[in-house]
C-alpha cells in the first residue's frame, strides 16, 4: 500500500464506497497508526480513511476533551440506529481548509464495529461525538457533508471546495 497522506481538495475517491477491512492485523493497525498520525499534524478530531487515499473502512475519532486524547477507532464502522431528534452544528473537513457549513443529523446514534484488536464492538452517541461520527461514516460511504445542504448551499460550498489544491 502506498503512503498515507491527507488529500487537499476534491478527489473522486470521496465519492466511492470504502470497502470492508476483513481482518484487523498488525498492517491495518499500521495504517489506523498513520492516520492518528496525519489527524494530528492537521489538528484534526477525525479522519475517515479515504481521506488519507485508502478505500478501507476505517474512521478515527479524537474530539480531545479537556485537552486530553481519547482516540476512537471504528473498523467496519455501521451506524445501526439513529435518533429522530437532530441537532446543527458547523462542520468542516480538513480536505476542504477554510470551508465549512452548518448541518443537521440525527442528535443520538448506535454503531458497531471492529476495534483495533479486532473484537466486535457496539456503542451509542450523542452531542457532538454523534455528529462527527457520522461525518466520519459518511466519507466511507461515498457522501461529504455538503450533500446534506439545499442545493443552493451545496452548490455554493461545492464551489469552493472544488477550487482548493
């Protein structure tokens, strides 16, 4: 596998379903390594894998609260069940710097998943773990945050995005 990177910019991997891990090994566990990583460096709080340019299912999460790192990793992440009651916040992607949008999700949700010792795994969210979670799967599952706009937003924001490189 090539080396990890963040991509800058519109690329059509964004746009392509990321395919299931089958098995979590010392490389996978590599990559997810990587992509703290890259997380990192960028001052990020999550990363989906195809943004880094691999079609695995792999999504990091660490919102750091109170300064501390909690990472979260999801394998084969799959949202089983979400809230009726949404919630708004701004999002952003660290592909698309300077670009951001207020958008609405569902405010609670349940996922499972694989951790990075490759043991099954369910969990429930809320608040603004819930919504960049969801963020996160959605990049695996070919949609980008501005897809949740009125088309005159997401036009808008589509735009501009696909002018950054």
């Amino acid at each position: 596998m090539s080396t990890l990177s963040l991509i800058l910019g519109f690329d059509p991997i964004f746009r392509k379903k990321a395919r299931p891990v089958p098995a979590v090994d010392d490389a996978v566990r590599a990559r997810v390594a990587r992509m703290f990583d890259i997380l990192y460096e960028a001052g990020g709080i999550g990363l989906g894998a195809n943004m880094v340019g691999s079609l695995e299912r792999i999504a990091i999460v660490d919102l750091r609260p109170d300064g501390r790192s909690e990472p979260l990793t999801l394998i084969n992440p799959e949202i089983v069940w979400s809230s009726d009651e949404t919630q708004t916040f701004s999002e952003a992607s660290l592909c698309f710097p300077g670009i951001s949008a207020d958008v609405t999700r569902p405010a609670a949700i349940r996922l499972t998943y694989l951790d990075q010792a490759g043991e099954g795994r369910e969990m429930s969210a809320e608040g603004w773990l819930a919504q960049v979670i969801q963020h996160e799967v959605d990049y695996l599952d070919g949609i980008l945050f501005p897809d949740h706009l009125s088309r005159v937003k997401r036009d808008m924001v589509m735009r501009k995005i696909r002018k950054i490189r």
